[in-house]
C-alpha cells in the first residue's frame, strides 16, 4: 500500500470519527466514516452551525458515545 496522504488524521482510519471544524465565524462537527486508505467512505456529514468551540467539542462527544 502506497503512502497516505490527505489531511485526515492517521489516526482516523477504519471506522466513524467526529471532529470540530471552524467556518467563518461558525463552528460545525464533522463527521465521516474513514476508511484504511483514510478516504471518506459514503461521505461527509457536516452539522451546525454551534455558538462557539465548545458546544461543537461537546456535540461531537456526544455523537461519539452514541455509536
């Protein structure tokens, strides 16, 4: 397998991850299901807009715990 590139995490890889993305002045969690090649697998969800940083850290939390 080649060398991966691409601006995921390596860490990201073979299942559902959630993250917090800043847009703007707006922040959003991002979520996707990445998969070994740490290429987005049936896409990327974005949802949002949240107040600040932490009510986006705290959303993403949540989504994470509910898999």
């Amino acid at each position: 397998m080649g060398e991966r590139v691409g601006i995921t995490p390596k860490s990201w890889t073979g299942e559902l991850h959630h993250g917090v993305l800043h847009l703007g002045k707006r922040w959003y969690v991002v979520s996707a299901e990445i998969d070994e090649q740490g290429r987005g697998v049936g896409g990327v969800r974005l949802d949002g807009p949240y107040p600040d940083k932490a009510a986006a850290e705290a959303q993403a939390g949540r989504l994470g715990e509910a898999e």
